[in-house]
C-alpha cells in the first residue's frame, strides 16, 4: 500500500438502464434484468437508447444546454454525476486543482445538410462548384466548432469549473483505456492528485451507426447477447448511448479529505495487435498474465462488443479458467465506443466494493463463487486496441 495507489471516489454511469452508479448496481446486480433496446428507428439496426434526462440537474444553464450536441450535453452531465458521487462538485478549490483525462469521439454531423449535398450531387456533374456553393451556405463555421473532439472538456471545464490540465483522446476503445492509463500514471508519478476520466458516446444519430456498418461490424435481426452474435446475420456489433466518468485520486488525497473509497485501481496493460497477421487471443492472454491474472480465477467485466472476431477472442483468452467468469455488459447497455473501458472499470469497482459478483447477464454466462478481492476489468476494441485493468479492495 503507498500514498500514491491509485484510487476511485467518485462514478457517474449513464446507459440505457438510467443513470447514476447506484442505480447500475441495482439493476445490474438483480438476475433476469431485461434490456431496453429500440429496434425500429434504425431498423434493421437495434440500439439501446438513452433514458429520459432532466439535463438540468447536472448542467443548471439552458445556454449551456442548446450549445452543446447530445454527446457533449451526455458527457457534461455523466462528468457532474462522478463528481457529485466524490464530493467534488461545487468545491471550487478542488475543481480548480483537478486534471482531466477525456475520451471522446467527432462530435455528430449535421444530417440534413449531408443529405441536401449528396440528393444535390445525382442531379449535377459539377461537384466542384456544389461543394463551394454549400461551403458558403449551409456549412455555418459553428458546425465545425461543434465537431471538435475537445470541446467535451472544454464544456466539463465551464459548466463544472474543473479547471486544471485537460488531455483529449480519440480512436474508439483506445482512447478510453489510454485515457484511463495516462490519469493513473500521473497520479503514480505524483503529477496529479486527483483526476476526472472517461467518456461518452451517442449512438441515436445516422453518422454514428454509418461509421460501424461501413466496416460491416453491425448486428442485424433480433437483439442477442453478445455471446451469441457468431452466427447471426452482420458483424456482431448492437451500439448503445451512454457515457462512464471516473474520480480517480492518489490514496493519500482521498484519505485526507475523508472521502470514500470504492476500489484500489491496479496495474493495466494495453496492446494494439495487428489482427490480420498476430493471434488475438494469443495477445489477449498475454495482457492478463502482464497483469499477473494468467492463472488465476477472476470475474471479469468485460467490454465485449459482439464484434465476431474480438468477442471470440476474448472468449478464447479468457473464458474457459477454471472457476473464473465473463459479464458482458453490453448485452444490457450495447457498445458504448470511447466510453466502454471506463464503463468496464467503474462496474468492477461497484463488484469490489460491494463483494458481490454480478449474477449472469446472459444464459451462457456461468456462475462465479470465487474470491471478489480483485476483478478484472476488459475490453478488445471491436476493430483494433485491446485494453484491461485489474480492479482490487481498497484495503
């Protein structure tokens, strides 16, 4: 144990499930727990939509609020859940001393504007022309501003007056476990004291969804938990909106202020592997035996996205230790892109410290009755990056 373990203090989750740590662990921790899934308005694409939001119990300006796109208003708003759960919201001097790490994609196209260029282009050869008349006309510069990827922390900056250093990551899972393994170095080395990480995504718009089919990794006809995608029409892939922000502090900062501690956040290991020539698997294993989990039996929280080739690794590395079990979360909150590793890490904190293992998400789940002192935490990107953590007791 030293002063600079990395510990967490503060959770904000938001899935289709609701919002708020409590409430995850509620709903998550009851067997038979349905999934909400809408399975009409991209059909023939489902997706887990996000619940109803008053977005002014976290982000009190209406300004504010009509500034922001959803994925913005959702990570603002998850950002101020974790730090009302660490009892930093409203400190201005914590605020104010506080890094932030965030994970967070594009920002949302304007579809209408894609749609009037590309039914604009069938009826004329001169693209050129097209394309500047549109340039000057319907590309308002606001719309570029609202694209860029920072702008998710500049909004948790001005709404929550965390104002300390800011780091933006993108590249789907990669960004939320690199954002996560960057928060816990500089705590380690002692360049941080306490930290917000984590990310959002928002599933509910036609550029998102066009992002994953166009690599052919959606899922098509009837929902299945992710498990059970291998033989099924697509590529394995249900999305779902939502977002996960960790409060992550040095022991020794969170000891002083007396907050409480959900988990100790231990070593994570991370890999790029090249999937067209190395064994996913393989290199999965690998991760875990870095993290000194190779032989031993864990509940692990796995990020799994249905994806075929990265969820059948996954299952391959991991899912035949003796007495060790899978959760896939995403059976019940679908693929949550840049959130996922976060959301991965702040279920197996909720495991630890309430010592309890989550029941079976899904029929081909087994029941786990080992040691909940540490739990392993996961997520193999469904194109590329592979990322996991090892969650333990505070004590």
């Amino acid at each position: 144990m030293s002063s600079h373990d990395v510990v967490i203090t503060g959770i904000g989750l938001v899935s289709a499930l609701g919002e708020g740590a409590d409430e995850h662990w509620r709903k998550l921790s009851t067997p038979g727990t349905e999934p909400v899934i809408d399975a009409e308005r991209f059909a023939p694409y489902t997706i887990h939509p996000l619940p109803q939001i008053d977005w002014s119990l976290q982000i009190a300006k209406r300004g504010d609020q009509r500034q922001m796109e959803t994925w913005q208003r959702l990570g603002t708003y998850v950002a101020g859940l974790a730090l009302s759960d660490a009892g930093i919201k409203g400190d201005e001097a914590l605020c104010a001393t506080m890094d932030m790490v965030v994970a967070a994609g594009g920002g949302e196209r304007d579809v209408a504007v894609d749609s009037d260029i590309l039914a604009a282009s069938t009826q004329r050869d001169d693209f050129d022309v097209l394309l500047n008349e549109k340039l000057t006309t319907e590309l308002r510069p606001t719309l570029f501003l609202a694209q860029l990827s920072n702008l998710l922390a500049g909004n948790i900056s001005i709404v929550h007056k965390v104002t300390g250093s800011s780091r933006t990551f993108m590249g789907e899972e990669g960004a939320g476990v690199s954002a996560i393994e960057t928060a816990v170095a500089r705590i380690r080395s002692g360049q941080s004291t306490h930290m917000l990480v984590g990310g959002a995504f928002q599933s509910e718009h036609p550029d998102m969804l066009l992002g994953y089919e166009l690599g052919g990794y959606l899922h098509r006809t009837d929902w299945r938990p992710v498990w059970q995608r291998q033989e099924a029409e697509g590529g394995g892939l249900v999305s779902g909106s939502g977002g996960a922000f960790l409060v992550l502090e040095s022991r020794e900062h969170a000891l002083k202020r007396g907050q409480r501690i959900y988990a100790t956040l231990g070593p994570i290991a991370s890999a790029r592997t090249r999937r067209n020539k190395d064994d996913l698997a393989a290199a999965f294993a690998r991760l875990a035996e870095m993290l000194g989990a190779g032989a031993s039996a864990y509940l692990t929280i796995s990020g799994a996205s249905g994806a075929h080739k990265a969820t059948a690794a996954e299952q391959a590395a991991l899912g035949h230790q003796n007495g060790g079990a899978l959760r896939g979360f995403s059976s019940l909150t679908g693929h949550l892109k840049e959130a996922q590793f976060p959301f991965s890490v702040a279920l197996a904190a909720l495991a630890v410290a309430n010592k309890a293992a989550y029941p079976a998400f899904s029929a081909d789940e087994k029941a786990f009755e080992g040691s909940l002192k540490s739990v392993l935490a996961t997520t193999v990107g469904y194109h590329h990056f592979e990322g996991m953590a090892l969650v333990s007791a505070a004590d």
